[in-house]
C-alpha cells in the first residue's frame, strides 16, 4: 500500500519509515512533488493533523496520513502544547525552542512533562485518528545530539537520559510517535487482512 506521509521533516520520515518497515511504501511530499505551505491553523492537535491530512488528500488525491505533536509541561500549564514548534517564534528552530523552555523552567524543580502525538489518516475519502503518549521530565540542560526537536531536553519516565542519548531504535519502541504510529499501523494491518 502506498502512503504519503504529509511533511517535510526527513527525521520523521525515516522514524516513520524504519517503523513501518516493507508493508508500505511511504512517499514525502517531495515525491509527489508538492512544495507548497499546507495550513496549520487549527487550535488542537487533532485539527492540525487533519487540516494537512485533508489538504494532501483533497488537492493531490493520495490516501495520506499526517501527524501533529505537542510537549505539555505540567509547571507551564500544559504549555508549549499545540504551539510546540513555534515556542520560541515563528521562525525559530529546535534550539530556539529548546533555549526558551529551559529560560522559562530556570528554578523550576517540578519539571513533569508529555509528549503527545496526534496521527490524521485519510483512506479513501474515511478519517481516522491515532494516538500516542509518553510520560517524562524536561532535563536541566540539553543532553546528547541524536533526534530532533526537544529530544536533548525530554528524559522519558523509567530513563535516566533524554531522546537525544538513545539509539534510534530505543526512542521508537517507547516515543509517543510510535505509541500513535503502533496504533495507526494495527489498523491498517487490519484492513489488510480483510
């Protein structure tokens, strides 16, 4: 089954890829040739997923799927949440980001954090939603350069280093992308069998 997996982030798409395996095939939007800017307006998680996973399915015609992700730290009332890639402004980076939360939480000791991830699907005209969760603290400093995102700052509950200290395959056994993607996956496993 062919998949377009509606993002520009390579870090996602080779999670994604190395979780899925041979069952499907997964296209970038660089493959089908789509550059443009696809809205991100939505208030939730589950609204911005589906605006990208409706945009894709709506103008190119793919079954598609898309995801949304959110860190909720508990001391910050659950904040960055649905703006968690844009923290630090709109055009900042990862370390724009991760350099705002460890300016916000200084002299914070409460520290407990989620991360959340919100997986769209659009097959055939039917939505369907993921997802996936995990539980953990926000570091002092950064720690290691593996991942992406807030990976140096998030040690997961149970662990004594952050996403960025663990080899790839650790990270997507436990991720709250791969808590959604093993969700996602069930389900097409599922209409497989049928």
């Amino acid at each position: 089954m062919e998949l377009v997996f509606a993002t520009n982030n390579n870090h996602k798409i080779q999670e994604i890829s190395a979780l899925v395996g041979s069952l499907f095939q997964i296209k970038s939007l660089a493959d089908i040739h789509c550059f443009d800017e696809i809205p991100e307006t939505g208030q939730t998680l589950e609204e911005n997923a589906l605006q990208k996973a409706r945009y894709i399915y709506t103008k190119y015609g793919y079954n598609t799927f898309a995801d949304d992700t959110g860190l909720e730290i508990a001391a910050l009332g659950g904040a960055p949440g649905v703006h968690t890639a844009r923290f630090a402004g709109l055009h900042c980076n990862s370390a724009d980001n991760i350099a705002k939360t460890l300016k916000v939480l200084d002299g914070i000791e409460q520290r407990d954090a989620v991360f959340k991830t919100v997986i769209a699907c659009i097959l055939h005209g039917q939505e369907h939603l993921f997802q996936g969760e995990v539980h953990g603290c926000i570091a002092h400093t950064s720690m290691g350069n593996g991942g992406f995102g807030y990976d140096p700052i998030f040690i997961p509950q149970g662990f004594a280093v952050s996403f960025a200290q663990m080899p790839i395959n650790q990270k997507n056994k436990i991720s709250h992308r791969a808590n959604a993607m093993e969700h996602f996956l069930h389900f097409l496993h599922t209409l497989i069998k049928k």
